[in-house]
C-alpha cells in the first residue's frame, strides 16, 4: 500500500457516490456528474422522485506513475456491500462501468418490464453525453445491442418530438401492456407508424441524438474536494482491489494496528466485524453465511435485511432454510418485492405455493418464473408447469363446486324426506283413529274426525304446490275464482289426511295437480299472505 501513499488523495462525494483521486483537474468531477446526470435520467424515466442505489458506489480514479500498484479494470464489482473500480484518471469511465451503475439504479428504482425493454434502457443511460446539465441522448451501442427494442426506445429518446411522452410508454411497459396498445396509449401516431420510422432508422444505421435537460449540478460548486488521512487512503485504495490482492491489503492494514470492522470485514473476518459493530449488512450477511447453528444463521440474515432494506438475499435465504411453509412463503415474497427479476425464486415460490394448495397463486408465480427464466429452456419449462397447475386447478375447482352442489342438493333431499315423513306419520295416526285402529279401505269415504280445536275456514279447489321449508308445509290451493290461497301446517303430524287414492303431499309443484277439501283454522297472527293453519285436508280426486 505505501505505493499509493505518497500522493495528494482527495475524495468527492455526491450521494451513494465516491470519487477517489490522486490527480488534479476535472476528471472527478465530470465523472460524478456524469454518474449524477444518469441517476436523474432514471428518475424522469421510471417516474420516481427519489431514485438510490441499493449499494453505494465506490472508485478510485489515479494517475499510472503515480499509483504503481493500481490497476485499470474494464468491470465494476460488488465486494463487501459496495460497487468498486479503478480506473485512469485522464480516461472517460469505461462504458461496462456506466451500463452495470446505469443497472444498479434502474432495477432498484423502476417496475419491471420485459428483459428487451430493460436492456435497451439500460443501453441508452450507458451511452449518455454530458456537460453540465446538458445531457446528450441517443449514441448508438455496440452492433450486437441494437436490437428491435432499442431501435423504437432509441426513436423516441432522441426525437424532440416524442421525448415528452417516453415516460409514458415506459410505464405501460411496466404494466406489461402490450407494445402496440402502449404506443396508442402514450402517442397520437398510429404505432404502425412508429414501428415503421424506428426500423427505417436501423436499416440506415443512422442515429441522431437529442438534448435533455438534467439536473440542475454546478460541478465546481457541487463536487467539492475533501482532504483524506492516510488511513482513509489506505481503505479506499484496498477497498477497490481484486481477489487475494484485495484480502492481503486488508490484512496489511489489520496487522499495523487498524482494527476496525470496516478493516475485519475487508480481511474476511466476518463474526469479528459483527463483534466489533459493523453496521455493514454485507458483513452480518457473510456471517450468517459461516455460521452452523440455524437459529443464529437466521438472526444474522434478518439483522443484514434490516441493515440494508432493499437488499433481497437475506430474505431468501431465509425462506429457502425455514421449515414452515408460511414463513417459507412469507419471506419469499418479501425477496421478490425488492428484487422480482429472479426466475429461480418464482419458481421456488410457486412451488411452496403449490404445496400450501394456493393454486391459483402458485400459477401465477410459475409465469414469472417463465418471464425472468435465465434460458429459453428454463422458461420453457416453468411455462410447461404452469399449464400443468392450470389444469390441475380447473379440475379441482370443478371438483369443489359439484361437491357443494352435491351437499346442498342432498341438504334439501334429507329435508323433504323428514317432512314427508311427518305428513305420513300425521295420515297412518289419522287414520288409525278413522278406522279404530284397524285397517283403512281405499275404497269408500272417510270419515272427518277432529279432537282439536274446531276449524272456522274452508278452501276448495286445486291444490297446486307445496312449499317445504324448515320442517313446515305451505299449501297453495287455487280456488273456482282463480284465487290462491295459502294455508300453512306447523306441524304436520296435527293434520287429518281423508279422501280417496293416494294421501300424500309432496314438496314442490303437484304433478298431478288434485283437487283438494281444506278446513282451517283462520290465521290469528295476521302472517303475510297465508290465511290460516290446516287442520283437516281431504283429497276429493
């Protein structure tokens, strides 16, 4: 490390950003702004005022003599809970950097849309021009980028004309509208029409750009230079080296006394850094990752998501190691709602779904999986599995309604049998007293006999339906006037059945219809629309 030591170190810092440089000039501050004008982009583009990376970001910008044993490197890496790279101080950022922090800033800020979509917006930010808080749109990527999706993303950035509606596109993408109904909805062209300029402009391989307006950043005034200590050097300059180099510098900075958790966790002393205080979730993380015991591992995973909110690891851990499955599934869509582009996770979701029988949430997750697959294969199959479940659910449901059916239809039956039942007990007892207790001829007429209270109404006519209802019978006779009239018997076994042929009352419309004798007692209690209790009812045919 003392390679690096000798030099005048200054940091600039603008939000989640670092900015290490041991030269003079306007190299850190371009490259902030640089940095700060796509972050803006992703805001007036996702429709989000506040747009923060879930990791800061962290580089070091150096002059080659001056810092010998510093490396270029062509990628950006996450290592220990924050994006790191060096690079030249002279050079413009390297476009892999912009397009992997262009990435970092979209995924954490905007709803998903299709992957062409995404890696075409992510394209345009990995490509922007700025001076000031001008910014420049619409420089073309390599060849293998510029896909159809690119092309129509491209059209509309880099046309004034549709630049004020881009946003609105985007969001319809985001609501997985089809393409041809988000143009309509965000443009008064016809899409067919949009369609056909943004592939006549890739068949001319000619592309234009157009000026948006940025942020409003005073770079001299903004990005201030802030002195360093050596020990401060002596981190960053570690911090954004690779591999064993990395761990050795670290190392080297534990064994001359600097023995903070920012210094273990460099060193891969995890549990000592958690000991210490880090508050680095990435540090709690790769602890519970070393720890044996599950109920310590969990602690550890759940005080990381604390640590870091928009972080969607821990809670899958989590979820893949618990035993209940509601916790399992609880957590899962917990890790999903930060970071819903990971296929392998909807589809361990839909699985636990499936097995906790929420089918129809369990489909539902298989089509996710199908769309954040990272093969066509992959997708392929959980799009297989998904038609699989469909069907599995319609016959299950189908399954379910005949079963409520059938127990509401064997409800009903057991009913009308028990009231059939009185009304038949009601006529054998009826009877029996008729005959004397012998038997009863068919033939012949039946005596009227009554030891209750004596009836003071009669109604004649057709007895047409019979309304069975909790154990009670309403009887609706259609008098020689056209008149219906309703009777009610309480209770059935009270009744006396007389008459000729069959004395029986069926619930529902009489098939035949016969014609009926009734003596009843007049309602007392003014019951809506039935006139009376029957005491006495004779089949006359």
């Amino acid at each position: 490390m003392a390679g690096g030591l000798h030099a005048d170190w200054r940091l600039f810092r603008s939000g989640a950003v670092d900015v290490y440089c041991d030269a003079g000039g306007s190299g850190p501050r371009a490259a902030l702004n640089r940095l700060d004008q796509m972050r803006f982009l992703v805001g007036k583009w996702s429709g989000q005022s506040v747009v923060e990376p879930r990791w800061p970001l962290k580089i070091v910008l150096f002059k080659p003599g001056k810092s010998q044993t510093l490396r270029a490197d062509g990628e950006l890496m996450l290592q220990d809970g924050a994006w790191t790279g060096a690079w030249l101080a002279d050079e413009p950022l390297p476009r892999a950097w912009l397009r992997a922090y262009a990435r970092e800033l979209w995924e954490s800020t905007a709803r998903p849309m299709a992957k062409p979509y995404e890696a075409a917006v992510l394209d345009l930010l990995a490509d922007i021009e700025v001076k000031a808080t001008r910014i420049q749109v619409g420089a073309p990527p390599p060849l293998e980028n510029r896909t159809p999706e690119w092309m129509l993303l491209h059209l509309l950035a880099a046309t004034e004309e549709y630049q004020g509606r881009m946003r609105v596109l985007l969001s319809n993408l985001q609501q997985d509208a089809p393409l041809r109904t988000a143009l309509k909805n965000s443009y008064d062209k016809p899409p067919e029409e949009m369609l056909a300029q943004a592939r006549a402009q890739g068949a001319s391989g000619r592309y234009g750009t157009a000026e948006w307006i940025g942020a409003p950043v005073n770079p001299e005034r903004d990005y201030r230079e802030r002195e360093i200590s050596p020990e401060q050097q002596s981190l960053a300059l570690a911090a954004v080296r690779r591999g064993p180099e990395r761990r050795s510098a670290f190392r080297a900075l534990l064994n001359g006394g600097m023995k903070t958790p920012a210094v273990l966790e460099g060193a891969g002393l995890y549990g000592e850094a958690v000991e210490a205080g880090s508050e680095s979730a990435a540090a709690w993380f790769a602890a519970a990752m070393e720890e044996k015991d599950p109920g310590r591992r969990e602690k550890l995973l759940a005080r990381a998501a604390e640590l870091n909110p928009k972080w969607a690891a821990p809670h899958a851990i989590i979820a893949g190691e618990t035993a209940d499955l509601g916790h399992k599934i609880g957590r899962m869509k917990k890790a999903l709602s930060l970071e819903p582009r990971h296929g392998e996770w909807w589809g361990q979701l839909a699985g636990w779904q499936y097995e906790g029988r929420l089918y129809k949430d369990s489909a539902a997750s298989y089509l996710q999986a199908a769309r954040w697959a990272d093969t066509p294969a992959e997708a392929a199959r959980m799009e297989n599995r998904w038609r699989e479940l469909e069907s599995r659910r319609a016959a299950l449901e189908a399954a379910e309604r005949k079963k409520v059916e059938d127990e509401k239809a064997a409800a009903l039956e057991k009913l009308r049998l028990e009231s059939l039942e009185r009304v038949r007990a009601a006529e054998r007892k009826a009877n029996a007293k008729l005959s004397g207790g012998g038997p009863v001829s068919s033939a012949g007429n039946a005596v009227e006999w009554w030891d209750g209270p004596a009836a003071d109404g009669k109604a004649a006519g057709v007895l047409e339906r019979v309304e069975c209802a909790r154990g009670a019978l309403t009887l609706h006779v259609r008098e020689a006037s056209g008149k219906v009239t309703k009777l009610a018997i309480s209770d059935p076994s009270k009744v006396v059945l007389a008459g000729q042929g069959e004395m029986t009352l069926h619930c529902g419309p009489q098939k035949p219809a016969r014609r009926v004798r009734v003596e009843y007692r007049a309602n007392t209690d003014a019951r809506a629309g039935v006139a009376g209790e029957a005491a006495m009812i004779e089949f006359t045919q």
